[in-house]
C-alpha cells in the first residue's frame, strides 16, 4: 500500500531523532524512493524540516495536553500535526486531524487514535499560547526560535537579545536556493536563458557576479548541473575566492575539503591552471571531491586523504602560495539547512572543535610560502570558534600578519574590522566566518 505523505515524513523525523540520521540527506533519499507529486515532494520537505526546526516550541504548545509523556512516535505524530495546525494554514484542520487518526490507527490501537485525536482538538479550541507571556528572556528565546537554552544563552551573551531573536527567526525561513555557474564552461546570462527554456526561473545574484539564485524548479536533474556548468553552493561560502586572492598558475592547498564546493570554486577561478591539492581526514569523502572535479571538468585538482593536522609530514614547508582552512565546525551558520545540528551538539562540542581548528591552523601554516595567503573559514557564527581562533592564531605566530580580508564590493558594509562575519540575516544566506593572513618575508 502506498504511504501517504505524512506517514513517510513522520518515519523521517523518527529516524532523526532515534538514530542520528541528517535530515537533509533522509529527505533527499525518500524524494528519490517514494512516487510523490511535485505537491506532495515540497509538503513532505516541508513538513520534516518544519517539524524539526520547531520542535522546543512544538512541545511547548503540547505541554499544557500532556499528563505524561508518550511514546516516542506518538510524540512526533502531534508534533507534526501541531506544526501544520499552527504554521501551515492552507491544509484545513479536518484534514490534519483525520491523517493523524489514520496514522495512529495504523501504528497502534484505537486508545492511541482517541488520545491523539483528543489531544489535536483541545489545542483547536484553546489556541496556542504567547511567547510574550514567558518572562525570561533565554527561555523566551529558547521557545520562541526553538533553541537549546544553552544555545539561546549563547547568542543573546554574543549578540544580544535582539540580534539573537533575529537570528532565531532567520534559522526558521527555507535557505535560498543558489547555484555557482562554472566560469570556465559558461556564463551567467547564458545559463539563466538555458535554465528558463526548461522552466526554471533564476537571476544573476547582486551579491556574487557568478551565482544564480533560482526562484522557481529545481536544477538538479537539468543537463547543465550533469554535464559541469554550475554546482549548488550558498553564496556566502563563495567568499573564499575573493579571500584567496587567486590568480593563474598558483599552487594551492585545501586542507578541510570535502565534499568539494571551495574545492572546485577555487580551481575554476584560477581557469583550471596550477594545481589544487585537497585533503580530508577520510578517504570515502575525497572521492566525493574527485566526483565534483570530474563532473565539472576540472583536470587541476588532486585529492589525498589525510589529517590535516599530520600535513608536514607529507609536504615540504613554504610549498603552497595558498592555503584554505575551510575548518570543521558547529555549524551554527546553517542551522535552516541542517536543523537537527542545534538538537545534537552541546557546549563541550564547541570547545573541542575550536581546539581542532587552532591545530589545524598552527600545522598547515607551515607550509604557506613567503608572502602567500592562509585563509581560515567556518559555516557558523560562533565566537569562540572565530575571533576567538584567530586571535589565538596570531599571538602564537608572529611570522603572520592579519589581512583585511577581500571580499565582493556588495559585502565590504558587512566588515567591522579586517575579517568578515556573514550572519543568516544579512542577505538571506548561511552564517558564514573568514579571515586571511600574509606570510611575512
């Protein structure tokens, strides 16, 4: 029998939440396997991240209807139906109630049917209760953003507690969809015309020259993304071209670089000149950067798979006019595309991963030449591991000097010093950190 939309999304959502699963990969993998409409695809993206992204407030409007916690697949069905009761409002309430019943007639027994049933239409009748009501303003944050407590601390002591509601809000609204168009095999008005003779409706970017936002399909299966003439990446992310500084004939380095996105960008900026050497830690993830390379007809990359910690080892010192540490990280600049990072990373994570990127740092910096470039990124927006490793950078390695970093034109009002800290609220892309450093002669 073929499952219904909210019966598949509520299995994705338990296999977020029971085995760690990333919920964009699940969703990509059942919109492959499942024989949806192109309604029912968006509707079930929707709703899987929708009820991942609002789970604190979710059961923050249950609360007041539970006497005691239920299982767990009883738990997530009234999430799910609360998140299209309170935040979709083109699916009608008989319809929400009714596929939550079936659900639950399917799954357990008739008690569970007339629990769930009951639970939904109390919440009908008494409305959703004010966010403005809750006098703390972490906890307050914390419900109304649907963030951990500790994270909502986190923000309002960085940011402060408007900044931080800002960028609360600004992780619940669907990412942008942007494409890099491959310089080296096209042009930007030329695959704007190709993507519109398919349907696809696109403009040139105000931010990056060569990206398109794509407004209306999807590019994924057009010819132009299989035969290398664009590949999906968030704008913000493109900054680290301008940051490198690249030019023909270099010899770079990325140290952190699957799955391939900076990879790639930075061998077509130099026109598939000099060379490209990309590192990660695991072997399986370089292939990913090769896949990448050869879809986008790039022939000057090269991958190994290696702990950029262990770099020196494999190469001579003042070997590379350039080096990217695009750095594992929290992640806290993508929260919109990657929900579920918020629920599973704790305070302890944020103190070990700075660690890892001040090591990764102080090894490859060995091996940028004289007057060469070191460019340290990360896709959250994180203090600790930004300024804080890059000020820690810098008073152990006086042989480096912090540049201001290059970015597009469009951005330069975003700088408030020589780095650049991109937030979701800026522009509408991801969180996005870089900063640059000369080799002094």
């Amino acid at each position: 029998m073929k499952k219904e939309v909210r019966e598949i999304a509520l299995e994705l959502i338990l296999k977020v939440e029971k085995q760690g699963s990333y919920s964009h990969l699940l969703i990509n993998d059942a919109l492959k396997k499942q024989d949806l409409n192109l309604a029912d695809r968006g509707l079930l993206t929707e709703l899987v991240y929708g009820t991942i992204q609002r789970k604190i407030t979710l059961d923050f409007y249950l609360e007041p209807f539970l006497k005691k916690e239920p299982e767990d697949w009883v738990q997530n069905l009234l999430r799910l139906s609360v998140y299209q009761l309170a935040f979709l409002d083109k699916i009608p309430e008989h319809a929400i109630l009714h596929e939550a019943g079936e659900i639950a007639r399917k799954r357990g027994h008739e008690g569970v049917t007339k629990f769930v049933n009951g639970v939904l239409r109390n919440i009908i009748r008494s409305g959703f209760p004010a966010f403005n009501d809750i006098s703390d303003d972490v906890l307050r944050l914390s419900i109304e953003a649907s963030l951990p407590e500790w994270l909502a601390e986190r923000l309002i002591d960085q940011y402060g507690y408007r900044r931080a509601l800002e960028l609360g809000e600004a992780f619940l609204v669907p990412p942008n969809q942007t494409v890099r168009v491959n310089t080296t095999e096209t042009n930007p008005k030329s695959l704007v015309k190709e993507f519109a003779d398919q349907g696809i409706a696109s403009k040139v970017s105000e931010t990056i020259p060569w990206a398109l936002e794509i407004e209306k399909g999807s590019i994924a299966n057009t010819n132009a993304f299989k035969t290398g003439k664009c590949t999906i990446q968030d704008e913000s992310s493109m900054v680290v071209a301008y940051a490198l500084e690249l030019k023909d004939d270099l010899d770079v380095l990325d140290a952190c670089a699957a799955p391939g996105g900076k990879t790639t960008l930075i061998a077509e900026k130099m026109n598939g000149t000099g060379s490209v050497m990309a590192l990660d830690i695991h072997a399986h993830k370089t292939k990913l950067v090769e896949q990448a390379a050869r879809r986008l007809n790039l022939l000057n990359i090269r991958t190994l798979a290696l702990d950029a910690r262990k770099a020196t080892a494999e190469f001579e010192e003042k070997s590379f006019d350039r080096v990217l540490v695009d750095a594992p990280c929290s992640g806290f600049g993508v929260l919109k595309r990657k929900p579920d990072i918020k629920y599973s990373k704790k305070p302890e994570d944020i103190t070990r991963l700075s660690e890892i990127q001040l090591a990764i740092l102080d090894e490859v910096s060995q091996l940028v030449k004289e007057n060469g470039i070191l460019v340290y990124s990360t896709c959250t927006i994180d203090q600790m591991e930004n300024t804080e490793v890059v000020q820690k950078f810098l008073n152990s390695h006086p042989e480096f000097e912090m540049l201001s970093v290059s970015v597009p034109k469009t951005l330069e009002h975003l700088k408030t010093g020589n780095d650049l800290q991109i937030l979701p609220t800026d522009f509408g892309s991801d969180g996005f950190y870089v900063a640059s450093f000369k080799r002094c002669p």
